[in-house]
C-alpha cells in the first residue's frame, strides 16, 4: 500500500522554548512512529527561540536583514538535525537542503527531518514546509505554540477569539495584513499563505496538544484551525 506523505511543520517553539521540551518531545515522537503505519512525514523545523536570538543580536549590530535570514535558516537546520538524533536517527548524509535530496531521502525512510531549504526572501519554515505539500500533494499540519488560529495574539489579549474555520483567501488576508521580518511569530508566513491560497492545499493549524494531531491524523474532530475552500 502507497503511504500518503504529510507536511508536518513543527514549531521551535515547540522544540527549545526556553530549553528542549523533552516532555513534548517524547509525546511527538510517539505519536509520528505510531503513524507511519499509514504515512510518511516530512517535518520541517522552525528556528524557536534560538533563531529570534541570532537576528536579534545581527539587528543590534546593524547587520542587514539577508544576513539575518541566513542566520534563521541555520538554527532550522540546527533544530532538525537534533531531531533526527532525537528519533535515534544518525544519517551520515545529513539533512537536505534541496527539495530533490528531500526526495530521494524520503524514497528510503519514513521520516524525513529538514530545515528551511534553499535561501528566499521574506521567508521562514513554513514557506518550506507549504511548497513541500505543494510538491508532494500533501496534507500540511502546521504545529505550533497556541491551539489554532485566532483573531489576534492570545498571548497578549484575554479577548483574543478563536477561528476553528477560515478560507485561503481570508487566512492569506490576515497573513498580508502583518508586516513580515525574520523571525516573526504569526502561525504561518506570508509566502506560506500565497502558496496555500494558489494551490489550494487544505492546512490544519494546532496547538501542542498532541491527542489533536493524533486525532487529525485519523480523520477524527480536532481542536484546532482548518484552512479550506
């Protein structure tokens, strides 16, 4: 039987917010190997915290913001080869760094772990993440660190309100209404709305509880946001 590939996009936030959430991890872990029964995954690393300190540090230096990217880029790749070896994966080959090496990588294994790929403007992880399921056809899961999408910061405002539905054309309005600099903390990148909205690639936004991943995975009701129609 012919495995459905999913774009998993997994938060920095998620993986080192502070320090490396081991507990979290734990629970991922489980829950990708238990899956892979019926999916190969492609889990793209966003940078976390540790790539918001490298562009921080460059913007007080006065660095332009290309080198601020690139620093960006470098935590991603940073944060998924620590998860290859946190699945006790050691490929001697590394992480891609191409979407045609990601191809070949995922031919053989389950489990492909990457970074942000090739170098593009106004870009982060999640734009790696929505051109693979552009690629690959795929169902695109963005995790990150609040339950879905809503209609402002929760983290800032009591009043924030959740938005369980939403149509590309309105998400990629929302995602457009933000001004874009690296390291930025909306749930999906401005270039990520683009792709979704012209490839019309169905996306599910949610938090880290993982029973909601778990059940998305099988087609049952989650807690989170869906991006369709």
């Amino acid at each position: 039987m012919k495995k459905d590939v999913v774009i998993l996009s997994l938060g920095g936030s998620l993986i080192i917010p502070d320090k490396v959430d081991i507990k979290f991890l734990e629970k991922f872990k489980k829950v990708i190997l238990k899956n892979t029964k019926k999916y190969k995954f492609v889990i793209s690393c966003g940078g976390g915290s540790i790539a918001r300190k490298y562009i921080s540090a460059l913007k007080k230096g006065g660095l332009n913001q290309k080198l601020q990217n690139y620093s960006g880029i470098s935590a991603t790749r940073m944060n998924a080869r620590f998860m290859n070896y946190f699945f006790n994966k050691d490929p001697e080959y590394g992480i891609p760094h191409t979407t045609e090496t990601l191809k070949k990588y995922l031919k053989k294994d389950d489990i492909v772990f990457c970074g942000a790929l090739e170098y593009k403007p106004k870009q982060t992880s999640d734009s790696t993440s929505a051109k693979l399921a552009k690629v690959f056809k795929a169902l695109f899961i963005n995790l990150t660190n609040v339950s879905g999408l809503y209609d402002k910061n929760p983290k800032k405002y009591k009043n924030a309100k959740f938005i369980p539905k939403i149509s590309w054309k309105n998400f990629n309005k929302m995602a457009k209404a933000i001004k874009y600099h690296p390291g930025q903390h909306f749930v999906l990148d401005q270039t990520a709305s683009e792709i979704i909205l012209k490839e019309k690639i169905k996306t599910y936004i949610i938090g880290k509880d993982l029973r909601q991943l778990e059940n998305a995975l099988k087609k049952k009701k989650f807690k989170g946001t869906v991006i369709f129609e």
